[in-house]
C-alpha cells in the first residue's frame, strides 16, 4: 500500500497541469442572512472557482474566518466537493456586539493574499448595553429601508400574508441559466442594513492575477487538509542546533481504523508536514518526532487561518428595546435547552486506507491473561516477540509465505497511533483490549516501510491506560466539518400544527443547491411561532461569473 506516495504523486501531476494553464482560485460565500444573535448558527455555501468561473477542483478545503479588527472571533474548515461546501458555523455565546467581517478563501489562494470579504452583524443581548461598538436608534426609520436592487430574477409567494405553522409557496423565475441557487427565508429584523458587497471586485481579483505565480509558498490542498508543524525540541536541554535529516515525524488518528500519516520534513527550516484525506470534524490526533537518539523533540502544529483582521468597520446600530431581538434571543435558548444536538461530535473515519485485514482475533472470545506475552504464545500464534538489536519486537506470519515470519518492520498501531517502541504495547495491560488485526503485507507510508501490521483495539478506543512517552502529543485537532443540512418541521396535518411544541426559528428556509428546471421552479416552507415581516432571497452565479440575486418579502400575522 501506497497511499502517501500516490498522494503527493498526484498532486504534483494534477497541480503541474493547473499550473500550466495557470489557473487560479476565487471564493464567494453565502449566507443565510447578514444579521444575527450571538448563540445562533451561521449557514454557509461555500463556492470556489477558477479564472473561468466553473467549478475548481483544485482544493478540497476552504476557510471562513470571522474578525474585527482586532482578532479573528471565530474560524472553520469546511469540506469542499467540485468546489462547493456547505455547512453551519455556530457563533459563540461571549462575543461582542458589533459589525464583523467575514473571509473565506483557499490555502492556494493565500499565494496572491486574496481572499472573499463580506460584512455581517452580530448581537450580544448579554452584554448588548455594555458594548461601545453599538450605536441606539430611536425609529425603525432611521435604520434601514426595503432592500432595492436590479434583480435578473423573480420571486413571487402564493399570497402575501400567513399565519403561524402555514405552508408558503414561492415561484422562482430566473431570466438566465443557473447550475444551482441558495435560497434563504429569514425574518427581517430592524438591525441596520449593512454595506453592499462589492460584486464586482471578486471578479477583479482574478483578472488582475491571470499571470502564473513565481513562488508557491502554499501548496493546494487537492487531496485534502494538509497539517503542518514545527518541530523543536522538547524541554530546555536542547541548546545544539538540530539535525532534521536524523528525524521522522508521525501523525495517527484516535480510533478503530488506521489513520496513521507519515510527514515530510524540510531538512533546512524542521516543518513537518501531514498530507491528509477523509478526515473530517473533531478528532483527537497524536504527533511524534522520532529520533536516532534519546532526545525528545515535539512538533508544534501550527493554524492554517491567514489570521487578518479587517481593516475598518462601522459602528452597529439598534433600536432601543427592539422586541424582535429579544424573540431570537428567547429562541437560541429554547434551542439549547430543548434541542441540543450532537453534530459536533466526532465523526469516524471507516476506511481511511480500505485495507483488507487478514485476520481479526476478537479477545472476548478467549480465555484472558494477564500479561501480552501470554496472550501471544496460547492463542495469537501469529504473532510471536523475538529481540533484534537487543530489542523485544513483535514478528508476524505473513500471507502466502508458508510458515514465514516477517524479518522486516512491524508497524504496531494501539487505538490508530503508532508505537514504534514494541515494549509500549508488550508492557500494556491485555485485559482493556477488544480486538487484534493482523494485517500480512507490505506497506509504504511516506519513506518507511513495513512488512506486516498489527493493530490493536481497545474496549473505549481512546488510548486509555497507556503513558505516551515524551516525545508524543495528544490533542484535540479540527478536521474540515462534512457538510450540516438545514431541518424544518412540516405542518400538514393539525395534530403537528397544534403541537404545544415551540417553533421559534428565525430561519425558516435554507437550500445551498436548489435546481431550477428550465429556470422556472417553486419551492414551499412553513412559517414558525414568529410573527413580523419576513425576507426570501436567492443568489446564484452564473457561468459567466455574475451574480443574481432576488428578493421577496410576506408578512406573518
């Protein structure tokens, strides 16, 4: 197997070719709407495109930073296929009210220090009269005025008033052809109209960077998100400078399956870096830096955020004793009291490599004994120890070899991470392990090869009971996030509209990729438990680069 090898090959091929029809990278990033309550969540379209406006390919990461200007507040990876991503950014109970400005870009894209800029607004009502980035309003009028804009499409609702838990129906009619739109019904509250997005500066960015870049500083992520680190060393007896040649570095994913990753070390500045594919959400990841030596070393990761902050921004203004915002704020409570859900929890990684396992010994299905090397001798014939170099390693019966045992490496994994040192995994209690995996073949990952495999699973598969020497680092790492799809309830029948359940959704509707059928569609929602003036928009890029959006407005009563 391969993998990494395959990998950075075809990276280079594939970027060689992207290069040479020098193609370049742009973000555009949709919302579901521009102003919001902190608690509540962001809904994001994330689209990239090349210099032609089709889809790029090229990365398969994109970023979304939101700042002032002082720090960036909040930041996300997200997942891209065909250049698109979709997902929800959570927005945190402790930020300050004001105007943020929200980036997305592409790793690729940091080589020209482009990147998609839009203002949003966000409402603390915690601190909301403590802030000094807020400006207090008398009149609804002073604020803002029905959005008007040149629109290349119509949206029309099946009446212009409804009540409560009422199905909406909405006709879209586009004047030019669209792949896909991202439609979004939210209720217009009185926070200010913000700035108008430049439209046309995105498309700018591109033509005035057509020619082929000099340095490529960050490679595309064209496999997936690439991690990077500096190595150093580990506590302060390092003072002699450090040979990065005598080094390797590694990196394995937390859990059943094998996501074990070999870096590349550049031997001049110690960065490590981790080509990585189909690792998504949280994940808890463990480093090491191996050394020919008894020293330590420890690799830093470091972020992959550009880390800008916006250059200006305006004060936020409000209506003084504004009810509409304290409905929302009543609404993220709801949410989290009664409606907490579990999407941010680990995702697995099932078949990160898809190799067939040769053998599966299940160790609840033995008698148990107290030591590995029991284990090994009565039932895991396999497997036999046997020192080289003055050493205990683990030997393996390898595939088709009769009855061979490996004379090369064993790659030993506990929980997916690596334990180069044999007596780690011989010295460990038997009695927390669940299942064996032997694996018979031959392995290449990055430049170290392995004959056999053998991974050991325990019962919580969280490395427990196990001291990680001094050269291992277990943390907590964000994998791009798979994409989020929006739920709204139906109201058909009358037991579900007269459900004492409360629906305060602020956002009744959220499609990134509606389908027009020759142009022309409808699309139906159902109100919730708010009542005021309600706002439906729906935005799409052309194939020339365009963007159209239209806008509708209904009145829940």
């Amino acid at each position: 197997m391969k993998k990494v090898c395959i990998i950075l090959l075809g990276m280079f091929l594939n970027f060689s070719l992207y290069a040479e029809e020098r193609i370049n990278e742009l973000v555009y990033v949709h919302l579901d709407k521009d102003c919001y309550i902190a608690g509540e969540d962001i809904w994001v379209k994330f689209c990239v495109v090349d210099q032609y406006f089709q889809a790029s390919s090229l990365s398969k990461v994109g970023y979304v930073e939101i700042c002032d200007v002082q720090k960036p507040y909040i930041q996300k990876k997200l997942a891209l296929i065909n250049g698109q991503g979709t997902g929800k950014i959570s927005i945190p109970a402790t930020i300050p009210s004001g105007i943020y400005e929200l980036t997305g870009y592409t790793r690729y894209m940091k080589n020209r220090d482009i990147a998609f800029r839009r203002e949003i607004a966000i409402v603390n009502m915690f601190e909301m009269a403590n802030q000094d980035r807020i400006d207090f309003i008398e009149t609804v009028s002073e604020i803002k005025s029905r959005e008007k804009e040149t629109s290349l499409m119509d949206l029309s609702t099946d009446k212009p008033l409804y009540t409560n838990r009422e199905k909406v129906t909405v006709s879209i009619d586009a004047t030019t052809e669209i792949d896909n739109l991202v439609i979004s019904v939210s209720r217009n509250d009185t926070i200010e109209m913000l700035n108008p997005l430049n439209k046309a500066n995105w498309q700018e960015q591109l033509q005035s960077s057509s020619s082929l870049l000099s340095e490529i500083q960050w490679a595309p992520e064209y496999e997936g998100h690439i991690l990077e680190g500096q190595i150093t060393g580990s506590g302060s007896e390092i003072k002699r400078e450090i040979n990065y040649d005598l080094l390797s570095a590694d990196m394995g994913i937390v859990g059943r399956d094998i996501g074990y990753t070999k870096g590349q070390i550049d031997s001049q500045s110690g960065r490590a870096s981790f080509y990585t594919s189909k690792i998504y959400g949280i994940q808890d990841m463990v480093t090491s830096v191996n050394s020919l030596d008894d020293t330590s070393y420890r690799i830093d990761i470091q972020s992959p955020y550009s880390g800008k902050v916006a250059e200006s921004l305006s004060q936020l203004c409000v209506q003084k004793e504004d009810s509409s915002l304290m409905e929302r704020y009543i609404g993220v409570q709801l949410r989290q009291i009664m409606f907490e859900d579990s999407l941010g929890h680990r995702v697995p990684i099932e078949n990160y490599y898809a190799l067939p396992i040769h053998v599966t010994y299940d160790l609840d299905e033995y008698t148990r004994f107290d030591s590995m090397d029991e284990t090994f001798v009565e039932f895991v014939k396999r497997i036999i120890v046997r020192r080289v170099d003055g050493e205990r390693r683990l030997k393996v019966l390898m595939e088709g070899k009769g009855f061979k045992f490996n004379a090369g490496n064993t790659l030993v994994l506990l929980d997916g991470v690596p334990l180069h040192n044999h007596e780690q995994l011989l010295s460990y209690n038997p009695h927390a392990i669940k299942y064996i995996y032997i694996y018979g073949g031959k392995y290449v990952f990055g430049g170290d090869v392995f004959d056999c495999m053998v991974s050991f699973v325990t019962y919580r598969r969280n490395l427990s009971h196990i001291q990680l020497p001094a050269n291992y680092q277990l943390i907590s790492y964000d994998f791009p996030e798979l994409p989020e799809y929006f739920e709204t309830p139906s109201y058909e029948t009358e037991e579900n509209k007269t459900s004492r359940k409360p629906d305060f959704r602020h956002t009744l509707y959220w499609e990134p990729s509606f389908k027009l059928d020759n142009n022309i569609s409808t699309v139906s929602f159902y109100t919730s438990d708010l009542k005021g003036e309600f706002k439906i928009v729906a935005e799409g890029i052309t194939k020339e680069g365009k963007i159209i959006r239209g806008v509708s407005f209904f009145e829940v009563k």
